[in-house]
C-alpha cells in the first residue's frame, strides 16, 4: 500500500533528488485552534499564503546574486519560477544551489540532470551563457562530479530545457552535498534568468524515465508482493474537493503537473501520478488495487468533510471511468491513446477498484458507494470492487454486494492482535457475508500496550513507537497466520504505513525508513516479517489436528505449495520460553528454515544497527520417514520467535 505520508513519494520512493524543484508549495502546521471549532493551519512557511510558494531549500552562489520568485514567466501550469538577478559587478562563480531532500546521496553512477531555462530581454540580449553543473560537499566545496552546457542562447518569450549528466567518479563519503548550477559572473553581469522544474534522477528501479529509487523500490521487490493498493489513503482525497488527487492533472509531461496540497501538511509535486503508479505495478509484476475518488474530501478537520450530493454523483462516475480506461482502455479508445501518447501504448492490468478511502469517516457513504458501485459494474461487470466501509460508523452499515471485498484497516497495540487472532474464523458465515471478501489494507502495532487498551492516534510521541519491535513484529506475525488459515475470506493484505523519510514524520511506525544516504535504509523488524510471510506461503493451506496443547501462546498456520511439492508450517511462541514441538506428518526428504528473532522484546532495527531483528536460516537437519511411511519432527520452538519451517516432500 502506498499513501504520501512522512515524504514516502517527494523524497521518498519517488526518486526526484531535488527539493522544491519547481516551487510549487509548502509546508504547514495544522492543529486545533483553542475557542474554535475544529482544526485549523496555524503556522506556514509560507507567512501570507498557506501552502503557497517558497525557496526553502535553494541557496545562491556569489557576492550579490539574488534570488526571488516569479509569477510572471510561468512554466506550462507551474505558476512559479525562480527569478536569478546577477550584480553589474560580479566576478567569478555566479548561480544557485539545491540542498536536496536532506542532502544528495552521491556515488559512481549516471544522473540525469534537466532544468528549464528563460532569459530577461533585454538584460540578458545578445549574450549566450555557459552553464556549469556539479555534485559538491557542503562542507569542503569538493566536486565530485561536473559538467558543461556551452553557448546557450537562453531565450526569451519560452522556456529552453536543457539536459546533461552528472557521472562521479567516486562515492562521497556522506550525503551532505549540493546541487550546484553556476555561470561564469564577468559573462553574466547585469542578466536574469527565470528558472524552473530543475530536476536530478539517479538510476532507477529497472530503468524507467521519471522512476523509483533503486533501493526503495528494491526492498519492496524483495518481499515478493502480490499487489499494490494506491495512491492511498488519505492522500486521495484531499483537504478539499478541489484538492483531491486527481489523475487527470498528474499525468503527462511534468510541465503539465501543477501539484497540490497533500493531505499530510506538505505539498505534493505529482511527479509521482498514476501512470508512475503503474509502471510500478508493471515493473514489479503485481496486481494493481486502484482507489479513485468517491466523491468525499476530509478537511482539514481530518473527518466530516465535504461530500458530493447525489445529484453530482454523475461527474465522479465518469471521472472514475475515464481513469479506468486511461489505465486499461485500448490504444483506440479516448483515453488509452492519451496513456499511449504519454509513451505507454500497451494496457495496464487493472483487476481492482476500491472505492473511496475510509469512507466511515462521512455520514455520506451508503449513496456515494451504491451510486458508484453500480455504474462501475454496469461499465466493467469483470472489476472486483472494494468498500472502504462496512460497520466501522455506529450510523450504518454498507451492503456489501456479493462478490465484492471490504477493505479493512486497523491500528493497534499488540495485544490486541492476539486477542484478535480469530477474527476471521467464520466470518463470512457470522456476518451473512458468504460472497464477500476481505482486504487487510492497512495493520500495524503502533504502540506498547497501555493498562486501558486505548489506543492514541494523535501520534504522541512518548506512546508511540518509533522503530517497530521484535514484539511489534510478533503480533503483527500472529495476526496475519490468522488471515492465512481463512484463505476464502482474506485474499489480500498489507502494513501500513510502508515507507517514511526519517527527517519528516507524520507518524511513526513504518516499515521502511531512510534518508538521503541509501546506505541508511532500514528494514524494520515489521518488514522482515511482511518478507517471510511473502515469500513462504503456499498454493493451499492444510488442516492441522492437535492432539495437545492449543492456540495461543502459540500460533500456526500449514500450507502446501503444490507446484514445488513443499509444505510450509509457520508457527510463532509469544512466550519467554521455549515450547516442544512434536508433528506427525507425512513422509519429507528434509527440512530446514527461518528464525526471526532477538535478545529482547523491544529489539529493533536502526540506521546503526540495521539487522538487530532479522530473519536467519535455521538448521534442522532432520530426515523423514523412509518408503513413503508417515513421519516424525520434534523441535523446541525458541522463545519469542516467530518461524518457518520448510518440509521437502
């Protein structure tokens, strides 16, 4: 799952290098406001506009040189540029910088650089520019990586883009580096130019234009995922209507992306925008969950925000067709020749719809999801459709229409996911939902556990955890061999959130979290539970008789993968001790598997220690029954561990 929260896109996964690269927005503070109702923006960087333009992030070379914003020299849709006024009496090197998304990670590989380029006339008439680009350290000047754009004729009435590549030849020995676009100042006395859309891109994840960092769209590769629910979350919805994401303005040249105000207090570039979201699919061979935009914005507020009426039903209807048919409508159809225009002529596969995000946050979901559920139907009757409510509002409960699924989101202490283990076991038949199926979209132990089982999720800071735990990870592991031993009713499942950029945080925990310096990637305890999980399921699950002892303090789940002929027990001790395990089972050649595990409960994964809790091979060395007779294992499964075994039939 995918939501742009704690910079998980703009500085995240999205592997733009430069912040505020087209000056879009910024960030604000948004809190309750004492003797009014509700929340409100209470502090910007932006001291007259909410959201609006800044430099933040951008510093000038050169005695002199100023830097101010433009609106009168806009790029495409993008409102604003940056305005570069060099002195009459400058010398030596001229220009501007970029401190990046806290730094730029800087090694031997190929980065490509653009920017957009405007002269003023007649400041800057006759003259040609040179412009120079490099890598540098902000705290010794060195260049580690340089190159030249001679004899520019910048022009004056639209943008020149102009491109090279930055190749170092060494790594830097941290992030703290700069961007650095120069000019020589005798040949520039007295010129502005107008800048924008000034962007550096590393390699990406498997080569695509406008991409994923490598390392982050790597380690979610390495989970082996199934599908990818996007874009979100609250993210989709927006502070207000017009503010929504909305597909139709982050498609195409970025040019053409004004951005908007992102549901998480900062402003979101929309370089990462649903073809980018595809892609991401494509690359990684996954099933695309869609979430379009039911026709309800949150506010400000977080809850109760604004909802279409019934009688405006009909533009979010077909604003959700026409994405569909961006995203998999043949090349003649209307919108597949857009996509195929914008360099993707071949259909994505889209098999789910969710419809809407947390939708129990509005009194209005019952008509919003019956209006849109039933015209998508009738328009692609093969769709699996998702509810993004069912009974979570005290107000109402959704239908949910036989074969369609509920998306189901929950945020807890650990506690809680044993207590809740069974949660599924004859739910379909409890709820008289027998056809109707279920999304784990969004789980994770967010705190230690509190005397009262309240669970804050105001996100304070001395409640919250940080960096998941080994404990975190257990239950979280219990929960999910819950949904594993109801294959019929859970066919889908994630944690959330996945990814957040360590120095902006608008909630903690995450699976995966970084910085500028790809060498600080950490995977959390949570993530190397989501990859065994992932990578060690099989193709049916199997009936386990127990002849003694039960279900909890410890949990399991079998399955068989038919097609490798492996049967897979994964089974977790949530005691402070180690428990015998005797299985009698068929006739296996060998046996062998993971442990995950730590020295204490509250163990975790940091940027300094990045495998405190990490899974480990275990080495059983057991043999089975010889002539296809039954056979026997014992073992004695360690304390707090959560394990796979692998049998070999």
């Amino acid at each position: 799952m995918h939501e742009d929260i704690s910079h998980s896109g703009d500085g995240g996964i999205y592997a733009e290098m430069i912040a505020n690269r087209a000056f879009q927005g910024s960030y604000s503070t948004i809190q309750p406001l004492e003797g009014y109702s509700g929340s409100f923006v209470t502090a910007s960087e932006n001291t007259i506009v909410p959201f609006g333009p800044v430099t933040t992030a951008w510093g000038t070379i050169g005695d002199g040189v100023r830097t101010t914003l433009d609106i009168l020299h806009p790029l495409g849709v993008l409102p604003t540029s940056l305005q570069i006024d060099i002195p009459l009496n400058a010398t030596g090197e001229v220009g501007f910088e970029n401190y990046g998304w806290w730094g730029f990670d800087v090694r031997p590989q190929t980065y490509n650089v653009s920017f957009y380029a405007l002269g003023n006339f007649p400041r800057n008439m006759g003259n040609t520019t040179t412009f120079t680009v490099s890598f540098r350290s902000n705290t010794t000047d060195e260049v580690f990586a340089e190159s030249t754009i001679s004899d520019v004729p910048v022009p004056f009435i639209d943008f020149l883009k102009l491109s090279t590549t930055l190749v170092p030849t060494k790594a830097a020995p941290d992030s703290n580096n700069k961007f650095v676009i120069t000019m020589d100042g005798e040949a520039v006395r007295g010129n502005t130019f107008y800048i924008n859309l000034v962007s550096v891109f590393p390699e990406t994840f498997k080569g695509y234009e406008n991409g994923l960092r490598n390392d982050i769209a790597s380690a979610f590769y390495d989970i082996k995922p199934r599908f990818l629910r996007f874009p979100g979350g609250n993210n989709l919805e927006g502070y207000s209507p017009a503010q929504r994401w909305n597909w139709r303005k982050n498609i195409g040249p970025l040019p053409a992306r004004r951005g908007r105000v992102g549901d998480w207090t900062y402003f979101n570039t929309d370089g990462l925008g649903l073809l980018e979201y595809l892609e991401r699919t494509e690359a990684m061979d996954i099933t695309a969950v869609l979430g379009i935009y039911a026709g309800f914005s949150l506010d400000v507020w977080g809850q109760n925000g604004a909802s279409y009426p019934l009688g405006g039903m009909q533009e979010i209807l077909q604003d959700a067709l026409d994405e569909i048919e961006y995203a998999s409508g043949g090349v003649n159809t209307t919108y597949g020749a857009l996509r195929a225009l914008h360099g993707h002529p071949e259909p994505f596969q889209v098999s789910h719809i969710e419809i809407g995000n947390e939708d129990w946050f509005s009194s209005t979901y019952p008509y919003r999801f019956e209006y849109l559920y039933n015209g998508l139907k009738a328009a692609h009757p093969d769709l699996i459709y998702i509810s993004s409510a069912y009974n979570e509002n005290p107000d109402y409960n959704i239908s949910l229409p036989a074969g369609s699924m509920w998306d189901f989101h929950q945020y807890q202490e650990p506690s809680w996911f044993l207590e809740n283990f069974d949660q599924w076991d004859n739910w379909q038949q409890d709820t008289n939902n027998t056809e109707v199926t279920v999304l784990l979209g969004e789980y994770s132990a967010i705190q230690i556990d509190t005397p009262d089982g309240v669970v804050n999720y105001s996100y304070p800071v001395d409640v919250h955890i940080f960096y998941p735990r080994l404990l975190s990870a257990i239950a979280e592991g219990v929960y999910a061999i819950g949904a594993e031993r109801n294959p019929n009713t859970v066919k889908m499942s994630s944690y959330a959130p996945s990814l957040q950029n360590r120095n902006f945080t608008n909630w903690t925990p995450d699976m995966i979290t970084y910085d500028s310096n790809v060498d600080n990637t950490v995977l959390s305890a949570s993530y190397w539970v989501q990859w065994v999980f992932s990578r060690y399921q099989g193709t049916h699950t199997l009936p386990v008789n127990v002849t003694t002892g039960q279900i909890n303090p410890m949990f399991w789940v079998a399955s068989i993968d038919t097609n490798r002929n492996v049967v897979y027990l994964k089974i977790i001790n949530t005691l402070n001790q180690a428990v015998p395990l005797n299985l009698d089972l068929p006739a296996f050649n060998s046996v062998n598997g993971t442990i995950t595990t730590a020295v204490d409960l509250n163990s975790y994964n940091y940027v300094n220690n990045k495998t405190e809790v990490v899974p480990q091979p275990l080495d059983l060395g057991a043999l089975g029954g010889a002539g296809g007779g039954d056979a026997q294992f014992q073992w004695s499964v360690p304390k707090f561990s959560i394990n796979v075994l692998q049998f070999d039939l």
